[in-house]
C-alpha cells in the first residue's frame, strides 16, 4: 500500500484502474475539524461513496467534486455522520439533476433508511400535493445477494471492477452481546483485501476472522479516544494480535487524536488514517 497526497487538493472520480480510497473526513460524530468518516473508494471508472454524513458534501466541494457527481452509494448505518448528507443527494438528484444516484442496499436496511430516517424530509412531492414518494423515486437500487459461506451476516455485490462484502456489525445499543441483536449496521470489505468497520464496538471476531479468511493487506477501524459507549476504544483495541494491529489504521477519532499519536504507536498500531491522502492498493 501507498499513500500518496492529492495534487492540488483536488481529486477526481476516476483513475487508470487501481484501488483508491480517499477519506473525505476521519473524524467522529462530534469532531469540528476533521469532518466525519465518510470514505471514497475509486478504481478505474468506478466509484462507491461509502457513508454522506452531514458535513460529507462540503469536504467533497473542497476536494473539488460535486456532490451530484456521486454516482454510486453504500450506507453503512443511520447515524447523521453517515447520513446525514443524503436528503441533498437525494432531492438534487430528483430535482435539479435529474439523475438518481445508485444505492447497495439490501431490502431490511432500506426500509430502516426510508421509514425511519428518510423520508420525513423526502416523502413529500415538492411539485404535486398529496402525492407520496418512495426511496425508488430517489435513488436506483443494487441489491447485495446473500453471501452463506460466512458465519457473520455478509452480503456481496460488484460495482463495476471493485468487489463489495458488507457483513454485520456491532454498533448499537453498547449493550448488545453480538452483531445478531444489535440495530442493522455494516462494515466493508474491497476487493477482498481491505476491511474498513466503518462504526463498531469491540469485536476482535470480525478482525480475525476476515484477515484469516483473506490475509487483509489493511484495515480501517473506528476509534473512541476513550472507553465505553458504542465504538472501539483504543485501550480495547490495543489487545488485538500484534499482526492485525500493524496494518491497522484508526478512524473515526475526536479531535484531540494528536496527543495519542505516541501512545497509537506503542500499542503498535499502522497510525492515524489521514483525511484527503490516497491510500493505492496496486
Ligand atoms: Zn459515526
Ligand atoms: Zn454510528
């Protein structure tokens, strides 16, 4: 893996067909300087935004993208810094471009999306009274098929040449026992060989179990400066084999992460993952 900074500090949604990530933001849901953790995946003429918190359209207007050139969308849970950028894209899309963006959803997790969340801003029609709109009138769907051969929750799709496996996570409530029982929330894996957990307490289970299923050459992990609640915190995540922790990048982080660079290093970890660099995976 490379890092690479953006020329410019400016990107654009293709490339001669590596794997990119760029993280539009690494921060936590409260961090005022490091937007949210919101990730772009891109590889050749392919792109999947994974997460549109509520400062995700601003960060890609200065990474110089418009949000209306998202094309492709995977959500990983409901929180706002994962969605709460995404009424814009969605009545953008309906009203001004005229182009639905495509969402990876699976049918449990768009109705929570829609029902829950959604469509209090979206329901409405803007042009015809009394006229209900559904998630389909904003976005196009690609259904993620079931993947049985894990023991974990794990769907699978393909975008183009990048390989998607969203499998279950366990982010909320703090105090359910497993991914089973907790509220529907995913982590990724890219062309088999990059984890990104995206939000999840704990689970040394959903570490190992994917590096040993396909030698991961990263991870991307949520990171709480502190412990308790519903995300990883550093000291739980310092009990992780030495192997997982060196190609371990913590995400998801407040803003006060600069006094725990040193201690990120003695616990071995791979460091801070850094907003608005690209991580190549050749
Ligand atoms: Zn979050
Ligand atoms: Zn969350």
């Amino acid at each position: 893996m490379k890092i690479e900074t953006l020329k410019n500090k400016k990107l654009t949604l293709t490339n001669k067909g590596r794997l990119e990530l760029i993280f539009i933001g690494v921060g936590s849901a409260f961090t005022k300087r490091q937007y949210q953790t919101n990730l772009l995946i891109i590889k050749g003429k392919d792109h999947i935004l994974v997460d549109c918190g509520t400062r995700c359209t601003e960060a890609l207007v200065k990474l110089g993208i418009s949000p209306s050139d998202i094309r492709t969308l995977l959500i990983t849970h409901s929180h706002a810094d994962h969605i709460g950028g995404l009424e814009e894209l969605a009545i953008t899309g309906r009203y001004v471009t005229k182009r639905k963006p495509v969402m990876i959803i699976n049918d449990t997790y768009e109705h929570f999306l829609w029902e829950m969340s959604l469509r209090g801003g979206c329901g409405h029609n803007e042009k015809t009274a009394h006229q209900i709109l559904t998630f389909r009138d904003y976005f196009d769907v690609i259904r993620p098929h079931r993947l049985n051969e894990h023991p974990r929750e794990t769907f699978g799709a393909r975008i183009g040449g990048i390989d998607i496996k969203m499998m279950r996570t366990m982010h909320i409530p703090d105090s359910s026992p497993d991914w089973r029982s907790s509220f529907w929330s995913c982590g990724v894996l890219i062309d088999d060989r990059v984890l990104f957990t995206s939000d999840t307490r704990y689970d040394a289970d959903l570490l190992t179990y994917f590096d040993e299923t396909f030698g991961l050459d990263a991870i991307f992990h949520d990171c709480q400066l502190f412990t308790g609640g519903v995300h990883a915190g550093i000291d739980e995540l310092k009990q992780l084999p030495g192997e997982i922790k060196k190609k371990l990048f913590l995400t998801h982080y407040g803003d006060n992460w600069g006094d725990f660079k040193t201690t990120a290093k003695q616990f071995g970890f791979a460091g801070f993952a850094q907003q608005h660099v690209r991580y190549i995976f050749d």
